[in-house]
C-alpha cells in the first residue's frame, strides 16, 4: 500500500498579508531608530552650534544677516534636493529597483542627478549675477548689504546641498540610511570649530570683528558641503551608482515624468517661498541702524511713516526659536518619514493596498505618538530651555522673553509638522503633485493673511511663528481628508483609542510638569 502523500496546507492570505505588514512596520520602525539616532547627534550638535553662535555674536543685525543668508541654499535643498524633484524620483526609481531591473534604474539615477546639477548650476551663476548687481545698484542698510554679500559667498553651497539630499534619496531605496543621516553632523561640527576659531583670531565684541567672522563661517560652509558630498561615495559605489556624463533626464525617464516633476517643483517652490517671506519679512520689518549707527525705528511706504513692528535681530531669534522645534521634527518625525517613504513608494500601485494604508496609518499614529506630547513639552519647558542654551554672553534676557513666546507659538503645531511630513510623502508616492501643489498655495495665503496683521500686535516676531502653526495645522488636516478622499478608508477609525491616549497622556504630562514648576523645590529666577 502507497504510504498517504499529506496535503500541503494552502496559506491563509489574510494571515500572510499580516505577517507581511508586521515585518514591513519592523523594518522601517529599524531604519527610523538608525536614521533618529544619527539626527539626534546631529541635532544635539545643532544646538549646540547655535547655543556657541548666541554667546558669541548675539541676537544682533550682523548674526541675523548670516542666518537669512544661510536660509537661501537650505531652501533650494528643500526644493530640488529633499523637494518634488526628489519625491517624484524616488517613487520611479524604487519600482525599477523592485522589479529587478539594475541597468535601467542606475541609468535612471544617473541622468537625474546630471539635471539636477545642470539646473543648479546655472541657477547659481544667475544667482551670482542678480546678487552682484544688488550690490550695485541698490542703496541698502548695512545689514541688508551684509546679507546679500553673505548670500553671494554661500550661494554654491546650493549645489553640495541638495546634491547631497538627492543621492541620499537614491540610498534610501536600497535601504542605506546610515550616511546620509550623518553627513549633516559634519557640517554642525565644523561651523562649532569655525565660531570658536574666529572668537580666537577676531574681537567678536565687536561689529568689525563679527563681520569678519561670519564670512569666515561663510567659507566653512562651502568646505563642509564638499566633505558632505564625499561622505555619501563610498555607499554609492555600493550600490552601483557611478556619476556618468551624456545622459538625458528624459530619455531615462520619459516626458510624461519630467512634466509630473515640474507640478511637484512648483508645488515644493510655494512652500519653499513661504519659508524665504517669513525670512525675508523677519528682516524687512526689523529695526535697524543707518551707516552712521543711528537707529532705524520708522519707513515710509505711501506718503506714510510706518513703525518697523519688530525689534533689530528678529531673524536670529526667530531661527533660534525653531531650534527647539526642529530638534523633535529631525529626531522622530523626518527620520520616520524618511525610513517609510521607500515603502509607501514601492507599494502604491500595487493592486492590493492594504500594506500601503496600513503603513501610513502606522506612520501617522508613530508621529502623533511623539509630536503630540512634543507640543506640550516644549511648551511646558520653553522658558528654562531658552535660558539654559542660549541666555549667556551677547545674548540678552529680552531676547530669552521674545525667543520663549515664539517656541511656544510654533511648539502649539508640531503634531501638524509632523503628520505633514507622513502625508506628503503619501501623496508624492501616488505620483499625485498637483494636490499638494494646490494645498501649498493655500497654506502660504492663510500663512501670511494670520502673520502680517499679527506683527503690529504685542505678539510682533511671536505673529510670524503663529501664522506658520495654523496654516500648518490646517494644511495637514486639509490633507488628510483629500487622501482619504483619493484612496479610500484609511482604517482611521483603527488609531482613535490609541490616539485618545496621547492625548491623554500629554495633558497629565502638562498638569505634573506644572505641579513641579509651583512647588516650592523648583528653582527661581534671582
């Protein structure tokens, strides 16, 4: 008799499809900790180089100039490097990848990272050109000057930048999170030597001397965006990308994705503006001093004075005020939006997107987990945390007062932060530019219709961070209902209980931490 063949059992595909999900969250819950663990340094550094930068230059017009003139090629980062140009490719790129097809995609990576240097290029000799002629042609406050000066010194910083960002976008796909993470850790640690060797070699006491050594710390930047670059070589040799010449964009990609590159840029380049108006309203707005040092309090626009709402600094104090937000948003929020992204791309087309909203909703409740306690922490701590990393040296307690209120104000919008960051890569991931391309529009409008009337109030620079926390928290709303409405249900209802409880949580966490503040252990102000 023929022994019995046993039946092989048929796999559940609800219980596969889990084990799959299960093994996904693992993976990019793995990468967010590599990647957050390399940001924390690198925010810890960042802090620090800010909390050096305060003692030794203060919240005055010469370290106001070089944080607006440092803005510039941080947004085109943002813009081409970490931007629309980046989420577009990384979606096409992971798919080429996914389905096995080595030569295409590295051509592919090639002949991106060729336009992209192309564009950035001419945009910084044009760039060079305008600055140059400003400096010509146009009477500015010293302070604007510097700025402008400052700016043309840094501007081909842009290129490193968001080259730097970009390729690191095409490690992200192959899972290799490790370099890119770290490489802004080079710049913090270099820009820390750069203060404390110019303190040395220059009186930062005064004017003279701190101009000096900004465009000192201008030079740095320059030196570490090259090692920056370098960083990344070896990981790219890695996985097979060599940087070739002769390459089209377009014919590795095609017109139909160059033309969706284009709405994603532009989309990019609204948020990015908003960001360079608030910069550039910080500085506009300030008082400041003519080139005798007598102080600027009133300007004259259409046949009437008009008191500057903001004192002289604003743009230094308000960067060091999104210091302390930026700090949670490296650490947790971008480094698990950065770790999701490769996934989300990968499995947005596919016929089944169960795993696609299942990560998403994962990723939105793992933002909300730690934005939302976040909010109120830093709330909670902004005047002891203000006073511990920056009120010494040059930097005065008025400044601690107004640097405190602005945290606070942008501190209210760190959920928002970070559930924008989740869903805007659900939207690039779907090859969807348009929408957020609308909804940045929106945002810059609300952003500046709240912040503007918000300046001439006893809130002044506070009304800038205010009008940046409610045309967020009501963009990222705004944008998970219209996702909602594009893929169906999100299993929303899923994430009620859990959120309830951070919600919950983070008001006990509020009412001990002011229990502490109001017994009679706490410390005073003498």
């Amino acid at each position: 008799m023929e022994a019995e063949i046993p039946a092989i059992p048929t796999p559940d595909p609800a219980r596969t499809n889990a084990i799959a999900q299960a093994a996904d969250h693992k993976t990019f819950v793995s990468h967010a900790k590599l990647i957050g663990g390399l940001t924390f340094v690198s925010r810890i550094l960042g802090m620090a180089r800010e909390s050096v930068a305060s003692y030794f230059f203060g919240a005055g017009a010469i370290w106001s100039a070089f944080t607006v003139a440092f803005t510039i090629p941080n947004l085109f980062r943002k813009l081409f490097g970490e931007g629309a140009l980046s989420a577009a490719f990384i979606p096409l790129y992971a798919q080429q990848v996914k389905h096995n097809h080595p030569k295409e995609a590295t051509q592919f990576a090639v002949a991106s990272v060729n336009l992209l240097c192309t564009i950035l290029i001419l945009l910084t000799i044009v760039g060079e050109a305008v600055l140059w002629l400003m400096t010509l042609t146009w009477n500015m406050r010293p302070d604007r000057l510097l700025t402008v000066k400052l700016t043309a010194v840094m501007l081909p910083y842009v290129l490193l930048v968001c080259g730097t960002a970009f390729m690191g976008g095409i490690l992200q796909v192959h899972r290799r999170f490790g370099a890119t993470a770290a490489a802004p850790i080079i710049l913090n640690l270099f820009l820390i030597i750069a203060i404390v060797s110019a303190a040395k070699v220059w009186d930062l006491k005064t004017d003279a001397g701190q101009t000096r050594g900004v465009f000192w710390l201008a030079a740095t930047v320059l030196i570490a965006g090259v090692l920056q670059v370098l960083v990344l070589v070896p990981s790219l040799r890695a996985v097979g990308f060599r940087f070739q010449t002769g390459l089209s964009f377009l014919d590795a990609a095609g017109a139909a994705d160059a033309e969706a590159d284009g709405a994603g840029g532009a989309g990019a380049g609204v948020l990015q503006l908003s960001v360079m108006l608030d910069k550039g309203i910080s500085m506009l707005l300030a008082q400041g001093h003519d080139a005798q040092g007598k102080l600027i309090e009133y300007f004259h626009v259409f046949g009437h004075w008009v008191r500057y709402p903001m004192a002289e600094g604003a743009a230094a104090r308000l960067n060091w005020a999104a210091v302390h937000v930026q700090f949670p948003l490296g650490v947790f929020a971008i480094a698990l939006a950065t770790a999701i992204f490769p996934k989300l791309s990968s499995d947005a087309h596919e016929l089944n997107q169960a795993q696609f909203k299942g990560i998403l909703r994962r990723g939105l409740e793992a933002c909300l987990f730690i934005g939302l306690p976040a909010s109120v922490g830093l709330i909670v701590v902004r005047d002891p945390a203000t006073r511990l990393l920056f009120l010494h040296g040059k930097f005065t307690a008025e400044d601690a007062r107004l640097v405190a209120l602005s945290t606070a104000l942008y501190s209210s919008a760190i959920w928002a932060f970070s559930v924008q960051q989740i869903l805007s890569r659900a939207y690039y991931a779907l090859h969807d530019t348009i929408t957020p391309l609308v909804l940045s529009v929106i945002t810059l409008i609300v952003n500046l219709a709240v912040e503007i009337p918000l300046l001439w109030t006893p809130l002044a620079e506070g009304g800038m961070a205010a009008g940046t926390a409610v045309s967020f928290a009501i963009q990222s709303v705004v944008m998970l209902h219209m996702l909602r409405r594009r893929v169906g249900l999100l299993g929303l209802t899923k994430s009620v209980k859990p959120v309830a409880k951070m919600v919950a949580a983070s008001l006990l966490m509020w009412g001990a931490c002011a229990a502490v503040r109001h017994s009679p252990l706490y410390p005073r102000r003498e």
